[in-house]
C-alpha cells in the first residue's frame, strides 16, 4: 500500500495535438495545436477543473527526426518556459513544470528563467533537468557531435549545484524597498556563487530575487542507471516510462533505496510514469476510438519514430513483416532502447507490430477501457508501490484530457485515491516538499 493517500497526477500536454503520433489528423483534434495560445489556454484551465498537480512540458533544442517525412505533427512547438509564463496568467493552483537541458543551455539562463517563472506564477514553477537524448540537438550548437552518455550527465550534476546556488544569490528578506531610508535591498543579503568547475565558471549573484519556494521543484526524467543516481541526488519527482507492473515496481524500488545513502532535503521522492489512457464510457467504445486513431499511422511516419525512440539508429527499408534486427550501439536515450528491445524479443513482434505498440505512447503504459477500468488500473499501480501517481499523456487534446477530466477523475475520487480540492500554498506545499533553507545562511 502506497504511504500516500492520494496520487499525484500531472499533465502532460506538450506537443499540443495530443501524444498519439497521429493525433492531429483526427476528426476532433485542433490540428494546429502545438503553436496555439488559445488552444494551450483552455487545455490548461480544463486541467486546472480536474485538480491535476501540474501541466509538464517535455522539450528537445532541435526537430524530431521522426517528423522529417512530413507525416508528423511535433516539428514546431512554443518554446517551454515562455508558454508556462503566459498559462500562469490564465491558472491559480496547478503548478507548472518545464524541461531544460544541462547540456545545451548555461546554468545562468536556467536559474533566472524559473526563478523567473516561480515569481511570477507565485510560487508554482519546477524544473525538469534532462540531458537532452536527441543527437541532433549538438548541430544547433555549434558542435559536432553530442557529448557522450557519462559526460552529460557529469555535466548535469555540476549544473544542479551551480543552479541552485544561484537561486541563494539573495536572502529572502533582501529587499527592503523602504522609500524612507533610501534602502532598496540588504547589502548583506547578497551572495556571489563564485563558481570554478570542469564545466563552468560562473560568478554571480543572480538578477532576480530567491524563488517564492526557494528552489523550484526539482524534476528529473532519467531511468538509466546515471539518470537514477542524478535523480538520487537532485529529483524531488521522477519521471519514468514504464509499462510492465512488475518492472515498474522494480525500478520504484531501486530508485527509492538510493536515497538512503544520499543527503536530500526531502527523504522520499515522487515516482510518476507516464500513462497514455484512451478512455470512453465502455471498454468497446474505447476500443473503437484507440483503432481509430492507429489507422491514421502512416507506415512510413512509424518507422521512422520507432527508429528516433531507438536513439536515431536507422530503419529505413527493412521489412515491416521481419523481427527488429540487431542493432548497432547508440548515443541517445538508452533506458528507452532497453525497453523497446525486450519488448521486441518477448513478445515476438514484426517491426510493424512493434512500432504500432511502441510510438502510440513512446514506451509508457498505455491503457484502453472505461472510464471506471482505466482508474482502477492505476488504482492497482498506485497501491501496489510500482508509483506515487501519474504523468498523464492524453493521446487527443483537448478531447482526451476533457474525457479524463470528467470521467476518470471522479471515478479516482469516488474510490478515495484522488484529491476533492487543490491544497493552499505554492506547488512545495500542495506536494508536502519542505523548502530548501538558504545555504548561506546554513554556514
């Protein structure tokens, strides 16, 4: 049984059109999705009414090599940070969660960017730190090629302590702003970082004030045994791809016995896989709706997603009757590799069979039923310790988060394993995560 009384539930509504690859071509679906304001706005307030913890935007700084056939939609989208800025202005209580890659952008630029986001959102930013697993990403760079898996990674972990160093540039009563002294702000309470490390040099202090709650929460999106030593040491929630119980049981063990050894503000840590549901009120009304949407794969667009999920190996000309072959070692994402992999050899599928169960939902669980099974599936998943709740991934927007807003989530309610109202207090406070104590006034 889960410690926790209510599940964690996040929204993950990057990409626009919804995660189902071919999303877009469906009838209800706004086809323009991924660079419409309007469109983002009413999927965030409709998220907000399901009382979600918080809307999660993925990012990559480069196209998707999936996309370049023209048959998929995810090859313009609104840059993260500056979307969650403007849905801060239309939301009160969800919080807002953005990736940024350690690899490809100056921990200055992060710190001040949620730092930032958490003032003006007050209070409900948190940063999802990748190391970015698309190669491409290294020619809009200025570099040849992208850095190896170990040195990403080593990279992170410096840039988490310069970050959040920065975000201690100022004591939380620095500024004064008392009009009759003259005073704007306490010398005394500002700090320079005056960092020298393997990677950056970075002096300090930060232009704008310490972050309501102190460091926006800390996310981390890794699975590969780096990622989850990182996430040991950083994360204050964790996302995961993870389709199998069992498996995903496995790895919530794992992760949770790293912390022990480590030194954390917070002694647990939140686990969230993604969960693509498509849901209707009758398991056969959504079995209809998930066929539908994978008749609109185009056969060319499958494989090559398949082949970007696999870390950019090359696909291209076999035979979708055939088993996936071999394959050569990659530079990308390798949790996600393992993962197709063994599905590939334990279930027996042909490469069409194969991208067809793979790229509906990337590797995450992927679930069809009504709306009372799905909720007790991930009732199941919840309280059997495989997670402390779920990214969820609606495979149509706005269609299949509005579905789940209105049919799964009073069915978790009803079944007392989801919140009836938002808690007061920043995105640290709804999620019972202490605030980080300022480490210049630790010494």
């Amino acid at each position: 049984m889960n410690k926790r009384q209510h599940m964690v539930l996040g929204a993950y509504i990057a990409y626009g059109t919804g995660h189902h690859p071919a999303a877009w071509r469906a009838k209800d679906t706004v086809a323009d999705g991924a660079q419409n304001i309007d469109h983002y706005v009413k999927m965030a307030q409709e998220a907000e009414k399901g009382l979600f913890d918080f809307l999660f935007l993925s990012d990559t700084p480069s196209i998707f090599r999936d996309d370049l056939e023209g048959y998929g939609s995810r090859v313009v989208v609104f840059e993260p940070l500056t979307l969650l800025s403007s849905l801060a202005m239309v939301t009160k209580d969800i919080g807002l969660v953005a990736t940024a890659s350690t690899t490809y952008k100056a921990p200055f630029d992060i710190a001040r960017e949620f730092a930032s986001l958490d003032v003006i959102s007050k209070g409900r930013a948190a940063w999802n730190l990748v190391t970015s697993s698309k190669s491409d990403a290294a020619y809009n760079y200025g570099l040849d090629q992208h850095p190896e898996h170990a040195v990403r990674y080593q990279k992170a972990a410096e840039a988490f302590g310069v970050v959040t160093g920065l975000w201690d540039s100022w004591d939380d009563g620095a500024f004064l702003r008392d009009k009759t002294s003259g005073h704007f702000f306490n010398k005394n309470g500002m700090h320079e970082l005056n960092h020298k490390g393997e990677f950056f040099s970075v002096r300090g202090p930060l232009n704008v004030s310490r972050p309501p709650q102190g460091y926006p929460v800390i996310v981390q999106a890794g699975s590969s045994p780096a990622g989850m030593d990182l996430a040991a040491k950083t994360a204050e929630v964790v996302f995961t791809a993870q389709s199998d119980l069992a498996l995903a049981q496995s790895f919530y063990e794992q992760l949770k016995n790293r912390l022990s050894g480590v030194e954390r503000l917070n002694k647990d840590i939140l686990i969230m896989p993604g969960i693509c549901p498509f849901v209707a009120a009758s398991e056969s009304e959504a079995k209809e709706k998930f066929e539908q949407f994978q008749e609109l794969i185009h056969p060319d667009f499958g494989l090559a997603m398949l082949s970007d999920l696999l870390g950019g190996v090359d696909l291209k000309g076999l035979p979708l009757d055939e088993p996936l072959p071999q394959l050569p070692s990659s530079n990308g994402n390798t949790s996600r590799r393992t993962l197709i992999e063994k599905l590939s050899q334990e279930e027996q599928l042909t490469l069409e069979q194969l991208y067809k169960k793979v790229i509906v939902s990337r590797a995450h669980l992927n679930i069809v039923g009504s709306y009372k099974q799905v909720a007790e599936h991930m009732i199941e998943w919840f309280h059997s310790q495989a997670c402390d709740g779920f990214n969820v991934m609606p495979p149509s927007m706005p269609g299949c988060l509005t579905e789940f807003v209105t049919g799964v989530v009073p069915e978790l309610q009803k079944m007392g394993a989801f919140k009836t109202h938002y808690a007061p207090g920043t995105l640290r406070e709804k999620l019972e995560l202490k605030r980080p104590v300022n480490q210049y006034q630790k010494k």
